[in-house]
C-alpha cells in the first residue's frame, strides 16, 4: 500500500504514513486530498524535506499562491527573517481562518517544521464541519441566513488593546476593511461547516448585545476541546490544513526562541457560500 493512515483524534487529524518519492511524484495525490478534507488535518513525519521538495509536494495537492514575492514563506516571529508574520504572531494565539477578507479564501496551507520551540508554539486546529453537525436543528436553521462580519483589526485588538497608529496602519479596518460572509458555508461538496472564529465582531442585523451574546455562544461552542488538533511540532514535520473546514491558532510562545516554519498556501479553488445562494 503506498498510503497508511492513522487518526489523531476522533474528529479531527490524521498521520499518514508514505514514502518520500510517493509524496512527490503525485500518484497519491488525489487520495491526500480526499482525506484532507475528511479529516481537516493531515501530518506526515519523518520526511526532511527540502524547500524545493516541500514546494513540489505542495504543488501535487492544489496551486502554490504566489504572494510576499514568493511560493514559499517563512512564518517566524523574527522580524529580521520574516516582518510581515511577526507583526502578526500575537494576533494568531486566537482561533481564525486565514483569507477571510478574499473571495476565495486559501484552499489550505502545507506547513515544514523548521526551528521548534522549546515551549508553546503548539498549532492547534478546531473542525468546523464537526462543530456544525453537532448544532441543533434550531439553531442550524436560524443561523443558515445569518452574516457574521470579519476583520483583521478585530482578531489583532485581542492582543494589542491600545494600538499604535503603525499597527492601525497595517491592520486597521482602514487598511484591511471587514467583510460579511455567512455564519454557514455550504461547500461544493455539499457539506456544511461553520465559518467563525476569533476575527468576527458582530452578526449583521442583530442589535449589539444579541449579537455579543451569539459571537459569544457561537465561538464557545466552536472551540470546545473535541473538535481540537494540538499538533506538538517536531523538527521536519509536515503538515497540512483544510482552511475552508478548520480554524486554527498559535499556543503562545517565545517570541525570540527561534521558532521557524515554512510555508506553502494552496490558492482557494472554492468561494464562500451560505445555503440560500447555493446553485440550483
Ligand atoms: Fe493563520
């Protein structure tokens, strides 16, 4: 068998077991993906690939997003290695989806371990189908016309209460601007997940408590301990995440321990869509 696999968790997580020319020549790429979107979480260890061999894995799964002038970023809280993730880092301790201001946010990101942190640094990842499935009838009805509003300022103010002109310059809603999308996103495949997180402010149309009280319900919900992946980094771990089926978050760390990962983005092949706007 080219492909073995072990779950990580009832809900969330599979190790999958494969040789290295196997990962790379893409014989098994369609069954990567199917059991990526299974099971929102894939690791493969004990590979120590090469940036260009990390790029080329990558590339059997999906289309590598080009973006900071490069196929592959490194996300360090290091500012001279990496200045844009480091003014990110600490907004990243709270569960979010990546892309939520673009239309088609990142099918999924393939992640290296490259320098580990002694302590922290855990990514953890929280499924949103599972969450979904396991709301009440009422409450999937009532929320399946709902609007949550997203933006990068709310999910940074988490971390930095009384921002700088600088930080409201990079992240701001003046610079980023919020966007609604639906509390439900209906896939092409005719799932259903939750898309929440630790970027939404309101719930469009509610008046301010209402809506605090349900971004409040909903989050405590979507967070709960038995949707979650805690993955403990080891040095050379690959992992990939389904960005349109998990959240995902940083256990804070060190911010000068060192702790580097590299990082290809899959670009979305999908768009947000909410179950009324779905096709015919
Ligand atoms: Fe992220």
């Amino acid at each position: 068998m080219p492909l073995t696999s072990v779950d990580l968790t009832p809900n969330i997580g599979t190790e999958v077991r494969a040789d290295l020319p196997t990962l790379l020549d893409g014989s098994i790429a369609g069954e990567i993906r199917a059991l990526l979107e299974k099971r929102g979480v894939l690791l493969f260890r004990g590979h120590d690939m090469t940036d260009e061999q990390h790029l080329r894995f990558a590339e059997t799964l999906g289309t590598a997003r080009h973006e900071h002038g490069t196929d592959i970023t490194m996300v360090s809280s290091d500012k001279t290695k990496s200045p844009i993730f480091a003014e990110y880092t600490k907004g990243t301790f709270f569960f979010h989806f990546d892309d939520t201001y673009m239309d088609y946010p990142a099918l999924a990101s393939v992640l290296r371990a490259c320098t580990v942190a002694p302590e922290g640094g855990q990514t953890e990842f929280a499924n949103t189908y599972a969450a979904y499935d396991d709301l009440s009838e009422e409450d999937k009805r009532r929320f399946s016309t709902l609007e949550g509003v997203h933006s990068q300022e709310t999910i940074q103010r988490k971390a930095f209460p009384d921002p700088t002109e600088t930080q409201l310059a990079l992240w701001g809603e003046g610079a980023i601007p919020a966007t609604a999308h639906p509390l439900v996103w209906h896939h092409r495949s005719g799932r259903k997940s939750l898309l929440v997180g630790q970027t939404m402010s309101r719930i469009v149309g509610l008046d301010k408590e209402e809506s605090d009280a349900l971004v409040e319900r909903i989050l405590a919900h979507a967070e709960q301990r038995q949707y979650i992946y805690s993955h403990d980094w080891q040095l050379g771990d690959i992992l990939i995440w389904d960005n349109t089926g998990t959240m995902h978050r940083v256990v804070p760390f060190d911010l000068d321990c060192g702790r580097e990962l590299q990082r290809v983005k899959l670009s979305g092949e999908e768009p947000i869509m909410a179950p009324a706007t779905e096709p015919a």
